[in-house]
C-alpha cells in the first residue's frame, strides 16, 4: 500500500510504499511567486505590508530593537516547493540589541508570534504565510534567500549543489512512522519520540540545511499525517493522566 497524504497504517511501513513525489526538486521556481529570479510586484508589495504589520506589532516598546532585514525563504524560495508550501517570512533583528539573555528574547518573541497569529492569518498567491522574528545567524546552507528590504537575492536557489539520497529519507522516515505506530499506548514513549523528532530535524537542518534527509523526513512525517497524530495521541493521554 502506497503512504501518501494522510495516511495512517495499522501494519508496518515499508520505505518503498512512502510517496516523495511532493520532495521531488522543480525545473523552475513557482510561477505564481516569481517572474524568472524576479519577484513578481503584486507579491512583493504584499509580504512587504504583512511583515512591516508584523514587525510593527513585534517590536513595540521595544525602543533599542532595529530590523535589520527581512527575508523571504523556504521552499517557494526554492526548487522543492510544492501545494504544502508556506510563504516564509523572517524578520531579522539582532537580540543582543535587547537583552544579552538571547534565549528569554526567543522566549519573549515567540510568544508574542502566537500571540499575533491568533488574530492574523495571511495568504499570498493560495499559499499561507508563516511569519517568524529570528536572531541575526549564518544563512542556512543551500537555501534559497530573498531580501524584501532591498529586493534582491541574498543567496539565490541552485539545484547543481542538491544532491538528496530518497532512499535514506523513506527509511528513516518508516523507522518513525513505526514507532509511533507502536507507542504502545504510553505517554513517555510518545513524548519522547516527539523530541527525538525535534532534535532530528534541528540537526539535520543546522549540519546540511532544508534539503537534509532529517529535515525531509520530517515533511513526509507531516504530510502524511504523522505528526498531527502524535500530537493529538500526546493531548489525550494527557487528559487521562491528569
């Protein structure tokens, strides 16, 4: 049986049956979004509205934080984006500006993000737009990085230095797809492969970038719904152990 979207399996995944056909690299970036390495109008002058309205909220009161730029990347930034693809907009500040505790910076920022989703949800050409405030950090090996701030490329997308091995992403992500499969109905067990998953993807990104077997491992564990399972298994053990 082929796992594709949103398949769940009682029995054991093969590597062979997971669908990678939303993994597969494009001939071109997304037509919607780009005219050749240009971004087209339209597009641009939207995200550049959504992120000033995001940075604007972001950053209030917080009169020594500065935006030192703001990106668009991920995969529609790229060769691999697909009809999963989210518009990645990440607004650039340094932390240390604020307090040389970065991590309750992190901390402080990614709560007010929830905070800020809560009432904002964009779209721009069908696809929804992720929005993320990030510390200053070396751009992320070959990823794909465009600068709303001075429209132009920061680092342009090349496929000549993609090389992605499939059969290792199917295998590791069918190693994880079984254990979840087989939690055996406890919490610990499932919330330690939730950060086994975390950690995977961190490293995975952080060593070779977003075409990393981790990180792509994790899109299909996504994808086929995997991840909302574990989630939602975690949440109601939860409840039964309160």
């Amino acid at each position: 049986m082929k796992v594709t979207d949103f398949t769940i399996l009682a029995e054991d995944v093969d590597p062979d049956d997971i669908d990678i056909s939303s993994l597969i690299l494009r001939k071109e970036l997304n037509p919607k979004i780009w005219n050749n390495f240009n971004l087209v109008p339209d597009v641009a002058d939207t995200a550049k509205k959504i992120a000033k309205d995001y940075s604007d909220f972001m950053l209030k009161n917080l009169k020594d934080a500065e935006v030192s730029e703001i990106y668009f990347t991920g995969s529609l930034a790229n060769y691999n984006w697909s009809n999963y693809s989210d518009f990645d907009i990440h607004v650039i500040i340094d932390y240390s500006d604020i307090n040389k505790d970065i991590d309750l910076v992190g901390d402080y920022f990614w709560d007010r993000t929830l905070l800020y989703r809560l009432d904002n949800k964009f779209e721009i050409s069908g696809f929804e737009v992720e929005l993320n405030i990030n510390n200053i950090t070396p751009l992320r090996k070959n990823a794909g990085v465009y600068s709303l701030l001075y429209d132009e490329w920061v680092q342009k997308p090349d496929t000549n230095k993609i090389i992605i091995d499939f059969k290792l992403v199917k295998e590791k992500a069918a190693a994880i797809m079984n254990m979840i499969d087989d939690s055996r109905c406890d919490l610990n067990n499932l919330i330690n492969i939730k950060e086994k998953i975390r950690k995977m993807r961190d490293s995975g990104i952080d060593k070779y970038g977003e075409f990393s077997i981790e990180n792509l491992a994790f899109k299909i564990l996504r994808r086929t719904g995997y991840i909302d399972k574990l989630k939602k298994e975690i949440s109601e053990y939860s409840k039964l152990t309160v």
